[in-house]
C-alpha cells in the first residue's frame, strides 16, 4: 500500500472535548446524543487480569470468530475476521479490490471514502443504489447512516451479481437494531461481498474497540494477515464472546431501542421537529433551524450530530436515563 | 496496497492453548515462558466504565501522545502515533516507502520479513548491519529478539544517512529493559527515521494492546490516517497514559527485571545452559539439547520458546513468582 495523499481529518460524533469548547458555560454532565451508540451498554463483565497482561491466545481468537459467525448467521467461523473496530479494516477491505474506480452510496459514513482513496481508488459519491453497477468496488452502509435508507436483500445480491467480479462491501454497522432481514451476512461465501459488523454500536461499548469483517475465506484469511496477530485485545475478545452469545439480552435490547426510539420521535414531533429518516439507534431531523437548534441545545449541555455539508440536518442518538429525556424535552420545548 | 501472497501463519509465544495440545498431562498451572514479557505487570487501575462504553475521544488521544513522547524522548507529541499493539503497524510503516528493495537483519522477529512482503517490497534477511545500505526499506530490531544484539546509535544514525532517502526502522520493543542510550527515540525528526515501541512488553499488559510509532511528522499524518479515528481503545489511551507517566515504577521496574535476568542466567548455568543473548525480558540459550529440554519444560508444565528454523536455541522469559522460580529449577535439575 502506498499511501495517497489523505483528506483533512474528518469530523465524528462523541468528542465532549469539542462540545466543551463550543459551549463552555453549558451545564454539566454534558449529555451526548452525538453518536449512534447504544446507551444501554451491555453489563461489563469482571475481567481477569490476564485479559490484559497476557498475548491474546489464537484459541480465544477462534473461539470469538464462531460466537460472531453464530450470531450474525454468517457461513462458518472461517468467514469471520476480528479487529479492534471496523474502522481499521476499512482501508484493508479497500485494498481486497486493486486500485481502480471505486463509488460510494452517499451521502453516508464520510470515512468510506477515504478509506476507498487511501487504498488508491479513484472514487465518487453516488446516489443510487443503481448507480454503483460497473465500478470496481461499491461501498452500501446498510441502514444507512445517517437517513437510515435501508436496501433490500435481494436488491444488493442483483448488484453483486452484475458487479463481478468488482467488489461489494455492505457496511452494517447498525444492523442489529434495524428489524426484518436485510444483512447479507448469510451471503458472504459469495467472492465478492464483504459484510461489516460493527461490535460497540448495537452493546454500547464503543470504547472496547471492536468490529468485524464476514467475507469469503480467501478475503478473510488476506484481512486476517494484514492485521497479522493480537489485532484485538484480551478484553475485547472476553467480552465480545460474552455479549454476541447473550440472545436474551439482544432480543431484549432491540425492544429496549425500538420503544427508546419511538419516545425520541414523540418528543421531537412535539418540538416540531418531525423525523426524516435515522435508524432505532438514532433519528435523523432536517429542518432550516438546524444551527439555532444545535446551539440551544449546546448551551443546554446537550450534543447533538451537525453536518458540515448538510446545513438542515441534525442527528439525535438515544438519551440514556429519565435525567438525560426531562433535559432534552426542556431545551426542546 | 494490493496485498501480496502472505506467508503461512507465523509461531509466535503465549499460546498456551498450544502447549497444553503439546503436553496434556503437564501440572497446572503451566507457566508461560515462551514470551518477553515482563510478569510484573503494571498495577491496572480502576477504569472508568466510560472507558469501554464512549468512542475514544480526540483529547485522550492528545494527551497519550503527549505522556508517551515525553516518556520516549521522541521531539514532540506530534511526532508520535498510538496504535493498538505494534504489530498492526508493521504494514503500515512498511508502506510508507513505495514497493522496493526491504532487508531485515536477521534473524529476527520474523513478522518484519512478511510485513514487508505484505507491503509489496522484495524482501530478504541479512546478517550485517551494513548489509543494510542501498535498500529502500531497512528494518533492524534493537536490542534483537531473540539474541540481544544491540545496535549503537551512532551506527544507526550512520546506517539512516548512507540509506537516505531509503527508510530505517527500528524496532526498540524491548528498549526500555535494556540499559544505556541506543534509543532512535529522539531521532525521529529525520525524514528517514522511524522508530516503534511496545507499551506491552515492558508494562506486562499484552493483552491491552498499545504500541507506538515515532516518526517524522509526514509520516506520523500518513500512519494516523491509515489507522483512522479510535485506533486505540479507552482502556489502552487511560493505562496507557497513567503508566507511561510513572517514572517512579518504570526505574524499579528496571532494577527489579535485571535482578530477576541475573537470577534466571544462574539458574540456567547451574543447568549447564549458558546464555548466548537476550534482554532483561528474555534469556536465549544455545544448545544441542534444546529439542530435549524443551521438552522436558514442557512435561512438567513450563512453556519455553524454540525456533522452527533454530532448532539449537531456547528462549526463556522470566517466571513470576517464587513457585515459578521453584518449579523452573526442579525441572532443569
């Protein structure tokens, strides 16, 4: 990989530092709706010490890959690479295609893009789903984020089947929490689809560091070899072997978000602020207020997701706690 | 990168899943001396749940890179770059330099041979330090693992302007045990100089995942970029920070690994098993018993390090505790 020259960095939700700066008089605890990260975080395990005094072992590795290979109904635990988030992988998952067009269905996830460029692919932003036929390497985050369009199944396994062999990459990062079935997961024993799972989004633990690639096996044995071994730490693989086993709470949690997200709709609907779009971990608004909306709330300690390029737009993620919702619906009302 | 054929996966220590298929009637516990990594590991200090649930944000990033330059004597903060174990940078450094012309002296720890094979460079091992002119790519662990050999820095600065623009990179992930000043730490301004350290290995917290590359800072920007937002994760930014800040723990610690090196040196001469290498972390015997003493260690429950293409040498890492000491002595009496 030779390195391109790589955009400016980019702008993410989660930085309290930023919002303090921005709102210096806000009132403390600053709430943070800037992501979409599940408020209620999976139960954090006791960890033995040596889940971060010893080399994770490949048998932890292992046993991890069949976990998420269950959970997300991939073909086999040989279809699954760990990594300490998704993030990482994007430019090795660039970098399965060689360096050719690339296209990304957009607006979406700003680091696709320079993901795709930093593995040397010329790319472009498209609009539709329809749009990405003929390209080297077609990037769909599935629900996309932040609108939360959603492309059917059957939809992304005709474009795969007209790409080829040009690369499909499905990033799911919010799938868990999306209802219906429209994960390619089960698909990847296909050359040429390539799933993205995010780990700390769905079980609130996006501090873990941990997300995965499902792929064919020759895909995933190349990822595997790029993040050579130890690429996820010993808490990682405790709790993520923990959490990705645990139904219960996942069935449970899905329920939890639906009814979160249905309150969230109702409080914005009540501030006139009807929603457009957004998955069950966020709510996506558009409204030309969007900058004195952002700032009131700024000034009432509470961060919410603006857009550089999307002046209307305001991302609301999920309040955690009765405190966090009375808050929010005082500085909406 | 395109990635290249890989090489087959690498044997590396602390697999004791594979010990115990090796030798299932051993005692337990076994003890893991197949690492370098020092068994008296940082105290882990209460993490704040907030470590695992939010993204890691920009400033705890800013303020690792800080402690860590100050802690390496690297020229500034923003000649240091955080990764999650410096394994997953080895590509990444190695890419830095367009495909070409790599050696590696040798033998060595063998995932720079394949990471530069990864990163599209001819690669080949060479015996001598100056061996290492005229290539693109230079890669020298110092001290070595397994053998110890340390490279002074005024070779090495002499190697980086003979090799210029040709990159060096040093490994020092076993610096800090091993005394005087060899270090490229405070070098790195040079355009040609990178220098890699591990936060695992001396701190005992392999597991966490943390390492860093110092390097100019054009090539800081392009690492930063290849590894994306969040590489690290809040566990790592926080004990990362608290112990690289403790100077007080980092000088006993010191004393306290080159007492337990001299101890381990006499107790393997009472063995008839002179040391030919090694750091404070790990001692390398050569012997045209190592197959049978290995396996000896092995049956009673003590996990050393042989060397597939080595087969004369041992590599003994420091036992922990007394019991350990106890039963490492009985079983090479």
């Amino acid at each position: 990989m030779v390195l391109r020259e790589f955009a400016a960095p980019l702008t993410h939700g989660g930085d309290l530092g930023a919002a303090r700066k921005l709102f210096p008089g806000a009132p403390e605890p600053f709430i943070d709706l800037s992501t979409g990260i599940n408020p209620f975080s999976y139960p954090l395990p006791r960890l033995e010490p040596a889940a971060f005094v010893r080399l994770p072992e490949p048998g932890a590795v292992d046993r991890l890959g069949a976990v998420a290979a269950a959970a997300y109904r991939a073909p086999s635990a040989t279809h699954v690479v760990a990594a300490p988030g998704v993030q990482i992988l994007l430019p090795m998952v660039a970098a399965l295609v060689r360096p050719g067009r690339a296209a990304v269905l957009g607006p979406t996830y700003e680091e696709h893009v320079r993901a795709a460029a930093l593995a040397g692919h010329a790319v472009r932003e498209v609009a539709h789903l329809s749009d990405l036929a003929g390209v080297d390497l077609a990037m769909v985050v599935n629900p996309n984020n932040p609108d939360g369009r959603l492309a059917g199944r059957a939809d992304l396994l005709a474009l795969a089947d007209a790409l080829a062999p040009g690369l499909l990459v499905v990033d799911e990062a919010f799938m868990e929490a999306t209802p219906g079935d429209a994960s390619l997961a089960a698909d990847v024993s296909r050359a040429n689809v390539v799933v993205l799972r995010s780990f700390g989004k769905f079980f609130g633990l996006a501090g873990l560091r941990l997300g995965f690639a499902l792929a064919h096996q020759d895909h995933a044995a190349r990822l595997a070899a790029a993040l050579g071994p130890w690429a996820v730490s010993g808490p990682a693989l405790a709790i993520g072997a923990a959490a990705l086993a645990d139904a219960d709470w996942i069935a449970a949690t899905r329920v939890r978000l639906a009814a979160a997200a249905r309150r969230l709709d109702d409080l914005l609907a009540a501030a006139g602020l009807e929603r457009t779009g957004g998955t069950a971990l966020f709510r996506l608004v558009r409204t030309s207020a969007a900058r004195a909306v952002f700032e009131r709330l700024g000034h009432a300690g509470i961060f919410v997701r603006g857009f550089a390029d999307q002046p209307t737009w305001l991302r609301f993620g999920l309040p955690g706690d009765e405190p966090a919702w009375q808050r929010l619906a005082a500085a909406l009302s």
